[in-house]
C-alpha cells in the first residue's frame, strides 16, 4: 500500500526543515506520495518538487489556507493547486501581509505583559520574513525559558485569553475554496476536531464547506486522537466528502515524522481516488493483488 502524507510544513512557513530536507526525510521515512502544505504559502514547492524528483517520490504542491468562519480560525488544504496562478497567488500575498501585521500586534501585547523582544526574536526564527506565525513565537519563548515546551508556550501564550494572543480576520472560506479550485486544486478541510465547535457548528461547517466545492476533510491527521478517527470518517461519508491523510509534521521533535500515521479506515473515499499523478504508482500494486 501506498504511503501517501498530504499535509507537511517546510521552514517556508513554520516548519524547521527546508523544503528540500523534508522530502529527503519524508522519502527516508517510506513516504511515496507526499504534500507540501505550507500556512498561507507556496515559495517551497519548486525546490520540494526538484527535491522529490531526485529522490524518487511524487510531490503533490499544496497549501493550507487560513481562514476566519463565523469567528473562528479554521485551515483548509488545498492539494494540486497551482502555485503559478495569479489569484491564489495573490490571495496569499494579502493574507502574508496580514500575518506580518499581526505578528507585530502579539509582539505588542506581550510587551504589555512584561515580556520584551518577542516580535524580533520570532522574526529571527523565521525563514521566510514574509511568514511568521504563532509557532515562531512559541519557540521563542521555549528558547528564553518563558515555557518549557512548545505545548506549554501554547497554554501559557498565544491563545485566546493569554499574553500575545491577538483577534486576527484570515481570509474567507469562499475565498480559500475559490482560490483552491481556480487554480485547479481540491480544497480539503484541515483537522476537524481541532475546531471549538458544537457538533451543529460542525455540520453547518461541513454544509458550508461542501457547497463551496470543497472535496475532502482530514480523517487521519496527527492533530486527530486516533478514537477520534471513526467519526470524522462518519461525518465525512455523511457528508458527501471525500477522506484525507496527513501527518501535519513541522520539525523533528516536535509532533509526528512524515508518513507516521494510520491508514484510511477502509471504508473511506480517499481524497486522491482518480489523481492521474497516482495511476503509475497504482497500477503495479493493484495488478499485484490479483
Ligand atoms: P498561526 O497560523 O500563526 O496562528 O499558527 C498556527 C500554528 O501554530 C499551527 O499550524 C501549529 O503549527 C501551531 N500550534 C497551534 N496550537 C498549537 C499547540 N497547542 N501546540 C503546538 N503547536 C500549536
Ligand atoms: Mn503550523
Ligand atoms: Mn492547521
Ligand atoms: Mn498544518
């Protein structure tokens, strides 16, 4: 069976490994097919591309989109979009800048809270200057002991009701899924059951995601208990959506390695049935079935 990880991060967004080291380590890792799913960003994929030819692998180019729906931050995948696009593109350059503004505005409050420099410190670690996010401020604090892991930085910090968490308007899911499908893309729902949603906020997203034209939701995502797995395969056939498959790895030790997590329940429509890219991948294995 295929190894397929459709969600990964390089240090083009808030991963630790360049584009290129992450297809090495997820092709040491058994990865045959994998995504690179940058936050907001698409400056990776040529050199991951280049990196995958080279060692043997296929790349699907991705992103994961940030978006506000209702109030809340949600993340939606796009698989094979087209980094070249001008509206994707551009769409992402306008939520970059508005990163780079929030970003001064957590550095701001927590100065207020008694804690100097973070804004800089965050802007050193990441690198691209173009894409700082929480988790460069997370491991900032990690590095000057304000937390003792990044879990904690994120307890402590950064989140709603703590020093250096801001309001922030992302982009809308209209716009996310628009930009996705415009450029060719399938536009798949990031890890659910990360999301503070009652179970009708849920199926109203799950609605809404859909009529948009999205395809897919994440079912087995590392940000996803695996006694979770079952029902957002459930919710996803109920829904008339498709399954995905990723690890949502940043760094070594920080989370899952690439390609480290369960298969699709069987039952699952995966969100890659018909990719062309697959079918020389596919073939062999299946011919070996019968
Ligand atoms: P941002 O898009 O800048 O708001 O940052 C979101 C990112 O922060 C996520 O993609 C994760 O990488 C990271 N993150 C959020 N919450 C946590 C957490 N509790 N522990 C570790 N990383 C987190
Ligand atoms: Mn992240
Ligand atoms: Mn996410
Ligand atoms: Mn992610």
């Amino acid at each position: 069976m295929l190894n397929i990880d459709l969600h990964c991060h390089s240090d083009a967004s808030d991963g630790m490994l360049s584009p290129a080291a992450l297809v090495a380590r997820a092709a040491a890792n058994g990865v045959d097919v994998l995504a690179l799913t940058d936050h907001d960003e698409i400056a990776g994929i040529a050199t991951a591309r280049a990196a995958a030819e080279a060692e043997g692998i296929t790349l699907i180019p991705g992103v994961e989109i940030s978006v506000t729906w209702e109030g809340v931050t949600v993340h939606v995948v796009g698989l094979r979009i087209d980094p070249a696009h001008p509206e994707l593109a551009a769409g992402l350059v306008g939520i970059r800048q508005g990163r780079m503004e929030r970003a001064r505005r957590m550095g701001a409050d927590l100065a207020r809270a008694g804690i100097a420099g973070a804004y800089e410190g965050a802007h050193a670690r990441a690198a691209n200057k173009e894409m700082v996010g929480r988790t460069h401020f997370a491991r900032w604090l990690v590095d000057e002991g304000h937390a003792g892991d990044l879990r904690a930085a994120f307890r402590h910090f950064l989140t709603r009701g703590n020093p250096g968490y801001v309001e922030h308007e992302w982009t809308s899911l209209e716009n996310a899924v628009g930009w996705i499908r415009g450029s060719g893309g399938t536009a798949v729902l990031a890890h659910p059951g990360r999301y503070p949603f009652t179970a009708r906020d849920t199926h109203r997203l799950l609605d809404a995601f859909r009529a948009l034209g999205g395809a897919g939701v994440e079912v087995i995502t590392g940000s996803h208990h695996p006694s979770e797995y079952g029902k957002w395969a459930d919710l996803a056939r109920a829904f008339g959506l498709k399954a995905s498959r990723g690890t949502d790895f940043h760094a070594p030790g920080e989370g899952i390695e690439p390609g480290r997590v369960p298969a699709l329940p069987h039952y699952c429509r995966p969100v890659w049935e018909g990719w062309p890219e697959l079918q020389p991948l596919l073939a062999p294995a299946s011919a070996a079935c019968f």
